[in-house]
C-alpha cells in the first residue's frame, strides 16, 4: 500500500528553527508537496521538490531524496503565525496525490 | 473575493437527508477536485473532474455524486447522508501547465450529519 508517514505534533520556540520529517512509499513518484493549513482554514501551498536537494523559499526549506522516501521541511526564525499544520503529500505514478495526516507546529513565545 | 468558493461554509443536517455542496472557482483551471478532511488522517479523494466532460472516482467515492455544471462550477452530492460522512469538505482546483501543478483549495464547508 501507499504511505506517508510525518509526526502528529511538534513543538518550537518563537525565533527558532525546526525541522518537519515526511517519509514515503508509494507507487512511483512524481513530486512531492508541502502545504501549510491553519486551524479551520484551506491548506494552501509552500513548495514542490520534483528533484533530490534542497528547494529554499524565504524561512522556509524543503529537502528530498528520493531513494530514501524522505523529505523534510525546514522553518527558520519561528513567528507565532507558524502556528499551523503542515502537510506531506506525493504524487505517485499514476498523477494521484498522496497526502499524510499532517503535523501540528505549536509555537510557544 | 475567493478565487475558489465554497457554499454553505457550514451545514447540519439529518441522517437521510440529500444535502449538495457547491464550489466555484474563477481561476479559469479546468481540473476540480473534491476532498474530504477527518481529524487524524490525511486529505481523501471523493470525485474530480479534468475538464467539463470528464469525470473520475477518487479513493472514497461511495455514497457521494458530483456534477460539473461548467468549467467554473463543479457540486458534491451526497445523496443520502450519514453519521460517518460528518467532516471538513475540500474543494480543490490545479492547472497541470504549471511546474508545480499545486492545488488550490476553497475555504471548506463543513457538514455535521446527526
């Protein structure tokens, strides 16, 4: 079967980094997404690794390699506003996504 | 204004009741997608559509029905609804011409079936 495995919860301190695991199996691959979605609120998309390495966006970096089925997401210099869920998806062979359950970031000041 | 709209925001309904969730998008995409969102596991598949004639079944498809009414208007139905249908709904739309082809989401309508 297909599986996307990221931690229930984490929590950071404000002003901090942390480091958000994804690790997959899935029927083939073709890219892998990083979404944030507040409490009650629509995810909405932060980055797309297609290639092994590191994609970075501002605060945040997403990483991926593929022969390992892992990717991670990488938050620096926490803000309280990061206070979110943040979602793993894959696209499997079949254009299909994926999406794990999910991990809350708590920030605490 | 939403670029992807969703209608009602929030419903209570009654086990046997139709109940029809409407979404609306102007982001001219012609792939929609219908989502559903239970504490605890990840986003699921119910219906999605890449253009107005098509139409495709997605992991958890049972008990539900979709119309795409025109390119900009795609509605879930759930024709008799349950207890265990209770959750967030999603609807979605992507322009694969995109690099990332990402998703873009309504704000959810969320249903409660007593």
């Amino acid at each position: 079967g297909q599986n996307i495995d990221q931690p229930t919860e984490m929590t950071a301190t404000e002003g901090a980094i942390v480091q958000i695991n994804c690790t997959y199996q899935t029927s083939g691959f073709n890219g892998l997404f990083w979404y944030q979605q507040h409490a009650g609120e629509a995810p909405t998309f932060l980055s797309y690794n297609v290639l092994d390495g590191l994609e970075e966006k501002g605060r945040f970096s997403s990483f991926l390699s593929r022969s390992k089925g892992y990717s991670y997401l990488l938050l620096k210099e926490l803000q309280m506003k990061d206070s979110a869920s943040y979602l793993c998806a894959v696209m499997d062979s079949n254009y299909q996504l994926i999406w794990g359950a999910g991990t809350k970031l708590i920030i605490k000041p | 204004d939403a670029d992807v709209t969703q209608t009602p925001r929030n419903r209570i309904t009654k086990t046997g009741k139709r109940i029809m969730l409407e979404c609306s998008q102007t982001k001219g995409h012609d792939r929609m997608y219908w989502y559903r969102q239970d504490p605890g596991l990840g986003l699921r598949l119910i219906y999605y559509s890449f253009d107005v004639k098509d139409i495709n079944k997605g992991e958890i498809s049972d008990g539900y029905s979709v119309s795409r009414q025109a390119q900009a208007k795609f509605s879930l139905s759930l024709e008799s609804a349950i207890p265990n249908q209770t959750a967030l709904y999603f609807c979605a739309t992507s322009d694969p011409t995109q690099e990332a082809g990402e998703l873009f989401f309504g704000e959810g309508s969320r249903l409660t079936v007593l």
